[in-house]
C-alpha cells in the first residue's frame, strides 16, 4: 500500500510546486513613475530610432575628422598578352603569349581646400550635440504622455474606490430600510428604489473598472510593454492654491528658454546652416593636395645574361706585323629567366609631387548651392522663431490650465462639504420618514458625483501642476 501510495503523492507534489510557480511568475509586477520613464527611454521604438540617429552622428563627426588624414591605396593586378604585342622590356613587338603584372602603392592629402574639411567637422559637431537635444526632448515627450497616462490610472481607481464605497453605502442603507418597512415604519416602495440605485451602482463599477483597464491599456502601449503590472500609488499632496499665485506666465517661460531642448535643438540647427555656407563658400577655392607613387612590374620575358669562361677565337684574314695569326677572346653566355623578386625590385620606381586644382567654371554649382545654403538659413531662423513661439503659447496655455484647476478644484471643494452635509441631513430624514427612498438616493447621487468631480479636479490641478514643473526645468517626479 505505501509503494502505490508514493507515486500520487510525488506527483501531487510536483503538480502543487507547478502551480505555485505559475502563480509567482503571474503575479503583475508594481512600476513606479521612475521606472515607467526609464523603461520608455529604453524600449520606446521612437527613442531608439532616435539614439541611433545620434551613434550616426557621432560616427559622421569621426569620418569628418579622418577625412584631414592621407589615403592609401595598393593595387596588383597579373595577365597573360598573347597575339602580337610589345614587349616593355624590349619595347618591340612580340608574338609570343607573355604574363605581366604591375603593382602600385599610391597615397594623397588635402593640404587646402578652402577650408572645407575644417568647416565640415564643426558642422558635424553641431549635428551630434542636436541630435543630443533632440532626444532629450522625445525624452521629455514621453515623459510628460507617461505622467499623463500614470495620473489618468490613478484617477480612475480612485474614482473605482468612491464608486466601491457608494456601493457599500447603498448595500447598508438596503438593509436598514428592509428593517425599516419590515417593522411597517416605511412604505415597501422605498426598497425598490434602493434596489434599483443597486443595480445602477453595480453598472457604474463597470464601467469604473472598464476605465481603470483602458488607462492602464494606454500606459502599456507608451512604454511598449504588454506585460501584466500595477502601478505604484504615490501620495497625491495637493500645495495649497496660493502657491500658484505667486507664480506668472512670464517667469515660467523664462525659465523654459534656457531649459527646453527644443529650443536648443532648434538654435543648433540655425548654427548648422550658416556652418553649411561656410562649406559651400570653400568649394569656390583651389584645391591642393600632396600626392605619391610607387610602382613597380613584371613580365615573363625579362632574362638576365649569365657570362661563362672566354675561349680563343682564330680570325682568318687577319695577322700581326711579325706575322702572328691575330687571335680573340669570344665570352660564352646564356640567358635565364628573371625572378619575380628580382624583376620588382629593378624596376621600382616612384613619384611625389604636388596637385593643385582651380575652379573655373561648373555649371553654377557652387553659386546654386551657396544661394541654397542661404535659404536653409533664412528657414533655419524661421524654424528657431516658431518653436519659440509655439513653446510661448504652450506655456501659457498650461498656465491658464493650472489656474483654471485650481479655480475649479476649490469650488468643489466647497461643493462637496456642502452636499456632504445635505446628504448625512437626508439620511435621517428619509429614515424619519420626511422624505422618500428616491429624494434621498437623488441627494446621495449628487454628493457621490460630486466626490468623482473632485477626484477628478485634484488629478488634474495636481498634473498641471507638474507641467509647470517641467517647463520651469525642475524634476518631474510624484514622490
């Protein structure tokens, strides 16, 4: 019995041990704001194209930079001649089939050429530092879209815990009205009423929890993260509304001049442009350049003459005073191929000299394109005078905006004292008897909207309060 007996207990238990694991790795991790922008920064598809546009422009800066050092080249290049041709050795033509090679090394520099490669490499160095710019500010984008969506979730759950507690009030005040008609103290009609505010409360927490979903679905998809997860829920201190009155629309736009990236992407951008002149202007300027050569070649006809012992040649027809035949010396030679070695280092040549080249006239492209180049940066001051414009209206648009939440978050304030108090009023008179089921539950509707209407007026007094923040350059952050 125990040996049939341990199998289904090991097996119970790795069946249990499964679970367990299963439950662990489903339980949604908790994201904090902090970590909800980190992670944007680092898997957002919009912030990785732009990182890679600025490693592009790193890498732009370095080849302008190695474009001020010498090139160098090395060719060889091996072939077979047949059919009448003309030996380079002999320089006579040749019918026999004859391999060549030729190999070079060649190498040239741009000593001057109008400052080009100079203007260049500042005008790369302007591109980098704006791309730099234009990624913080896609970075501050995301976070202002993240605190947002994070602020919307914490709304909506917070108006989910009014709406869940309305309930419950609801439930109590059922059951103390079933006591009440029980005991004949209350017309039974009072019970359906309450039942129906029930049901009407049960469809608000619907579509109270549908809401929490659908801001929690727009989180999920700014950061380009689909797994489950929670939020962290910061404490939400509303500053006092008199803070904000010490505070105008000018000083935080000041403040955003000299803090705001696109504004510095957009002033760099103007700089680029006259940069691009600059370069234009050089190509109006001669060109010199220092260049060298060293080459050398090979074919398969080149011999050596290899000399051997002298023998006495007899001469007919010729002889001394004395009568002596006249003898001569005759060398035996021979010839032999010429090594591939020995044939490159013989006729190893070379050459340097000094390149200079005047521009005369090329269709009117260099005065096409520094007229271009002028415009880019008539349009590169329009550009900069826009953005400046736009982030002018924004700020004041989100000063007006903050100044409105706060207006309204304070009449709500009062609203909500005030229906609260008619409401608790309500409740003992309907228990009274004084006034129906159906006067009450409108009342206690009224005080409930009002509590949504002043959650939702905090969220957003506070949010707007933030951008404000980030447009005054200070940390953005709900701790």
């Amino acid at each position: 019995m125990k040996k049939q007996f341990l199998p289904y207990f090991f097996l119970f238990f790795v069946c249990s041990a499964a679970l367990q694991a299963q439950n662990a790795t489903e339980t949604p991790s908790v994201l904090t704001y902090e970590q909800c922008t980190q992670y944007a920064r680092e898997h957002n598809i919009q912030a990785r194209q732009l990182q890679l546009q600025t490693e592009s422009a790193g890498i732009n800066l370095q080849q302008s930079k190695a474009n001020r050092l010498p090139n160098a080249n090395a060719n060889w290049s091996h072939g077979l001649n047949y059919g009448r041709s003309i030996d380079p050795f002999t320089n006579s033509f040749n019918t026999e089939a004859t391999q060549a090679s030729q190999i070079a090394v060649s190498s040239r520099v741009v000593l001057y050429n109008g400052r080009q490669l100079h203007n260049t490499i500042e005008q790369r160095k302007l591109e980098l530092e704006a791309a730099n710019w234009d990624l913080k500010d896609l970075e501050n984008n995301l976070q202002l879209n993240i605190l947002s969506a994070y602020m919307q979730i914490l709304l909506a759950e917070e108006q989910q815990r009014v709406l869940e507690q309305q309930a419950k009030v609801t439930q109590i005040q059922y059951e103390q009205t079933q006591r009440f008609v029980n005991a004949g103290a209350l017309p039974a009609g009072n019970l359906l009423d309450i039942e129906a505010q029930i049901a009407n409360d049960r469809l608000n927490m619907v579509n109270a929890a549908n809401a929490v979903n659908s801001a929690y679905l727009a989180l999920s998809q700014i950061l380009n993260y689909y797994e489950p997860f929670k939020i962290s829920k910061p404490t939400v201190n509303v500053p006092n509304v008199e803070a904000l009155n010490q505070l105008t629309a000018r000083q935080v736009f000041d403040a955003a001049l000299a803090t705001q990236p696109q504004l510095q992407s957009a002033a760099l951008r103007t700089r680029i442009a006259e940069q691009s002149l600059k370069v234009a202007e050089g190509a109006q300027y001669p060109t010199v350049a220092l260049s060298a050569n060293l080459s050398s070649l090979y074919s398969s006809r080149a011999q050596d003459i290899v000399f051997g012992n002298s023998i006495d040649t007899s001469l007919t027809n010729y002889f001394t005073l004395t009568g002596t035949p006249i003898v001569s010396l005759t060398p035996e030679y021979s010839f032999k191929k010429t090594s591939y070695p020995t044939q490159l280092w013989n006729n190893l040549g070379g050459f340097i000299g000094l390149n200079v080249s005047i521009p005369i006239f090329n269709q009117f492209q260099v005065k096409n394109a520094i007229k271009l180049s002028r415009i880019n940066i008539t349009n590169a001051y329009l550009t900069q005078e826009n953005t400046q414009n736009t982030l002018r209206q924004q700020v004041e648009q989100a000063y007006l905006s903050a100044r409105a939440a706060a207006t309204r978050y304070e009449a709500l304030q009062a609203n909500v004292t005030a229906l609260q108090k008619s409401a608790t009023h309500a409740e003992k008179r309907m228990n009274a008897g004084t006034i129906s089921a159906l006067e009450y539950l409108n009342i206690q509707n009224n005080f409930t909207a009002a509590q949504l209407n002043l959650e939702s007026a905090k969220y957003e007094f506070y949010f707007r309060l933030k951008i404000l923040d980030f447009y005054q350059g200070k940390s953005v952050n709900l701790k």
